[in-house]
C-alpha cells in the first residue's frame, strides 16, 4: 500500500508543480484513484477562474464525479499534496471517498494555507460525521513540504493567503 501511495502521490506533486514552484501560488496538487487508475487530476485554479471554492482536492472531485457520472466516489483515495483545509475535508465526506492520503500537514508549511485559527477539522471530521472515511497524513512530507513556505518564513500581509 505505502509503494502505491508514493506513487500516486508523485503523481499529484507533478500536477501541483505544472503551477510553477513559487510557493505564493499555492501550488496545490490532487489525484482521486479508483481501481489502480487514476480517474481525475487538478491543482488549485482559485486565482485563475477566479473562484474561492477551486482547491485542487474539489476540482479533482468535481472532475471525477463528472468523468464518472456518479454522485459517490466509494472505494476511491484522493492524494493531495496538502492537508486538506475544512471544505476540502468536507467535500471528501460527501462525496464518499474511501480514504484521503495527504503529504505535508498544518506544522509543516507557513499558517497563511490553513484557516487563520486553529480549528482541527480532521478531529471534527471524525467525531461529526463518517466513520468510515481514512484520513492519513505524512506521505512524502518532505517532498509536499518544498511545495509551499515554511512554518516559520517571514512573509507580508499582503501575500498571505488567509488574511
């Protein structure tokens, strides 16, 4: 399971670097797999739509839902190259993904990609709703973790995201 993890999620961090690697365009990248095939590929498109709501993880279930023609993403794992904020999390529950595997999480990149206070919405997640969603975090984490800037980088008001 771990070789096939890595693979997929070399696969999502190739999407998230066909954006370029300036961290301030939050390079984001996902793939949902279902049956050993990958069934949809995105990165995060909120700048160029524009559009708040095109993270890379809800474009990709939007993506899939639509190439697949189902409501429900049952037994697939969408690998996305960040932990996935609370909408994304959220779309995973209704969207019935089997699993989410994420690389780099909150600790490892810079507060500006996350909600500006510490909510845990993965806690929420598993006490609120499905508990039979696997959320995994850590796979390749030094090599998500690049993507993006680090915990403690020092960066203006106006190039943070959240703010």
């Amino acid at each position: 399971m771990m070789q096939d993890d890595e693979r997929w999620m070399r696969e999502a961090i190739a999407i998230a670097r066909s954006k370029g690697s300036d961290p301030s365009t939050s390079p984001l990248g996902c793939v949902i797999v279902l049956d050993g095939k990958i069934i949809a590929g995105e990165r995060n498109q909120t700048h160029e739509l524009p559009d708040a709501t095109a993270h890379a993880e809800m474009m990709a279930i939007r993506r899939a839902c639509e190439d697949t023609g189902e409501l429900e993403l049952r037994g697939a794992t969408l690998y996305s190259t960040l932990q996935p904020c609370g909408m994304c999390t959220m779309a995973s529950i209704w969207s019935k993904v089997g699993r989410v595997v994420y690389g780099a999480g909150r600790d490892d990149v810079h507060p500006m990609y996350f909600e500006a206070k510490h909510v845990d919405t993965l806690a929420f997640i598993h006490d609120a709703y499905r508990d039979d969603i696997v959320i995994e975090g850590g796979c390749l984490k030094a090599e998500c973790a690049v993507l993006y800037y680090g915990p403690d980088a020092e960066l203006p008001t106006d190039e943070q995201a959240n703010l």
